[in-house]
C-alpha cells in the first residue's frame, strides 16, 4: 500500500488561536463536554456536539451524524473539524474518510490520550455489532492542531488514562524515556501539569518513528501492543467503563507479570515498571470476572491456532511478540489476580 502522505502537527497556546485558522465553512464534530467547557468553539461557525459514549461510533451513529453533514451542505471540499478525544476522533476521520470518497479532516485533539498517542498514525475505527473498532481504515487528518489550553480542564481520571497510554511507549523506547517519565508523570499526578507538554512531544515521537517505518501497522508497529491485549480485555470487560489507557496501565502489568513466569523479564525490571504503573492505576477498581477477560483475549487478532500472541518486554527497550500457549499461564495469572467472584485482588 502507498504510504498516505505526511501532516504538519502545530502546537498552539489557547483554544482561541487553534480556532482561529479554521476555514470559515468547516463542519465542526465537537466532544459536548469540551464545547460546554470552551463555549467560544461555537461562536463563529456551526457545530455538531457527539457525546463522547462507545455508543457514539455505533454504524447507526455514525449514520446520523453522516445524515447532519449532508443536510448542513458538506461539499467535497469542505473540512470536517474534529475537537475532542479518541471518540471524536474516530467517528469524524471515519466519516470524512467515507463521505464522497473522502473529504478533507483537520483534528484538534483535546484530551491527554488523544494530544499523546492518537492522533498520529491514521487509523480510522467503529464499532459493529457489539464489535468494537471491527470497522475502519487508514486516513490521515491533513493538520493536527495541539492546544495546551485544553489539558488544564482534564480531570484526574482523563490525566491518569494519558498517562498510562504514554507509559506503554517510554517502556518500549528505553531507559532515558522512561526515567523522564518516572519524573514528569509524578509531578503531574500532583497537579502539576506544566510537564505535559515534554511528555506528549516525546511521546510523539516515539510513534511517529515507528508509523514512519509501518504506517499501515501489518509488522514492527504491532510493539505497540504491549500492555494491550490484556487492557482491551479488561476494558471489554468492564463495558467499557474503565478509561482506555489507565486499561493499558494495568495491563502492562499483567504483561510484565506473565514475562517474568516464563523467564523472559527480571523480577527487578517488573517491579521497576509497576511502581510507576501503580500510581496511575491504582485508584480505579478492577472488579472483573477472569472467564470474560479471557473471553476478549481469544479474540485477540495477534493470536494463533493454539495459543495468544502477546507482546512481552524482555527488558525495559526490548519489547517483543511472543506465543504463549491456550489453557496455561495466562489462564492462571488472570484467576489468580481476579478470582474471588469478580473482586480485585492486587498483583505481588
Ligand atoms: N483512531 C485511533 O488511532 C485511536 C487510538 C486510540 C483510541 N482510539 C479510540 O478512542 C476512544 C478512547 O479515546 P479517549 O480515551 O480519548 O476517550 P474519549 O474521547 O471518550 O475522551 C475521554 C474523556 O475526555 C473528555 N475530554 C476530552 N477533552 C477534554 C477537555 N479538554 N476537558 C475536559 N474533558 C475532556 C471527554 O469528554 C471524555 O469524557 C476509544 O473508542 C478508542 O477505540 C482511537
């Protein structure tokens, strides 16, 4: 597949000025909260607030919003405008991407996740028939605006799911990153964010170097992964109650954990990674059923007849696919963490 083209990614202070370089006649798909947060979004152009629910990339959601650009007159050359987070995020880059073969898309990502992680790399993803991301595609937003304002009316739980998103990469990158991080992500559990904006630039950088090399993630791009399979799992099985990357802090983890049962990660390097994974974490409940997780994990699209495909760290830089065998040690980590009629029961 051809490479899809390269899109400047620009930092601006405040909402105001990101808004500011907006084509007078885009269409504007806006996260509610952010446009009741920052009412000016609206003062000079029409906008469509989505809920920033699952049930929002539904196939018959998204049929409604396609039904709202027709009728607002969306043209082949009109910018669509997404503000919000990863929910947003998909259904506006999924519509653009289907209405009249493709429509241009600009994204003003408004949250830590999004300004972090999602907003580089393209991907398009709804939900089908209880599915989720089953449907989707590859296409890229022709700019992608960070606004700084935006992350000083995120709350702890919005903070702490970027975190733990961010944490899956300096892991992957090495030691350097992940000391930074150790520094910055503590400061910002204590309310200071001033160092966010360090940890999203280097955070993008991170992807960016590796979508360069797989910008259609069919090899190397599947790193990613870590800490992954086992959160989409744990988010799947809380319906989706837990936020996204603080899943990803857990799941790292349950990953590690699992590395060090079959002698492929030290004791020392788990225990270096949780002590940071917990202070993200450990304020959410994990009360879920182990038979339902293992339930999302079979459908793992890494997996091989016979066993799960799961991206395990090595070292903190080594990160790598491994296949660990149906019915074994993955099936005994997640009774031992989550048995007792869905209680959590700490890792350690
Ligand atoms: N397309 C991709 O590359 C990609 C990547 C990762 C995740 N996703 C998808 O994104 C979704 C998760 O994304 P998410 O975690 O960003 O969730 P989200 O879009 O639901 O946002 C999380 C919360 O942040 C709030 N929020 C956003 N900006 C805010 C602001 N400035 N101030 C206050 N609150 C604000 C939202 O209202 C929401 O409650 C999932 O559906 C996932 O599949 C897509």
């Amino acid at each position: 597949m051809a490479n899809s083209g390269e899109y400047p990614v620009q930092t601006v202070d405040s909402v105001a000025e990101a808004c500011d370089g907006l084509p007078d006649d885009a269409f504007v798909l806006v996260d509610s909260t952010v446009l009741r947060l920052y009412p000016t979004i609206e003062a000079h152009r029409s906008c469509l607030g989505v809920d920033a629910t699952e049930e929002a990339k539904s196939f018959d959601q998204i049929g409604t919003v396609l039904q709202a650009m027709i009728s607002a007159g969306v043209r082949r050359s009109t910018v669509v405008v997404a503000i919000g987070g990863g929910i947003v995020q998909d259904v506006a880059s999924f519509c653009a991407s289907i209405l009249y073969r493709g429509i241009p898309w600009t994204f003003l990502p408004s949250n830590l996740l999004s300004q972090a992680d999602s907003c580089i790399g393209s991907k398009t993803s709804i939900n089908f028939r209880g599915y989720k991301n089953l449907l989707g595609g590859f296409y890229p937003p022709n700019r992608v605006v960070i606004c700084q304002e935006f992350l000083t009316t995120l709350s702890d739980a919005d903070i702490r799911s970027g975190l733990g998103e961010i944490l899956h990469y300096v892991v992957i990158e090495g030691e350097s990153a992940f000391a930074r991080f150790q520094a910055l992500s503590g400061r910002a559990l204590s309310g200071d964010r001033s160092g966010l904006p360090e940890l999203i630039g280097q955070s993008l950088g991170i992807k960016a170097k590796m979508v360069e090399i797989d910008e259609f993630d069919r090899g190397p791009r599947r790193v990613f992964n870590y800490g992954h399979s086992f959160g989409h799992a744990m988010e799947a099985a809380s319906g989706y109650r837990i936020p996204h990357g603080i899943a990803v802090a857990k799941g790292i983890d349950l990953a590690n954990e699992l590395a060090v049962e079959l002698g492929l990660l030290c004791r020392e390097d788990n225990e270096r990674i949780r002590k940071v994974s917990q202070t993200i974490h450990k304020v959410e409940s994990f009360e879920l059923k182990p038979e339902e997780i293992i339930a999302a994990l079979l459908r793992d699209k890494k997996n091989k007849p016979g066993s799960y495909g799961l991206i395990l760290a090595r070292a903190i830089g080594d990160i790598r696919l491994e296949y660990v065998d149906f019915d074994g040690p993955v099936e005994r980590l997640l009774q031992r963490e989550f048995a007792g009629s869905g209680r959590h029961q700490p890792i350690g």
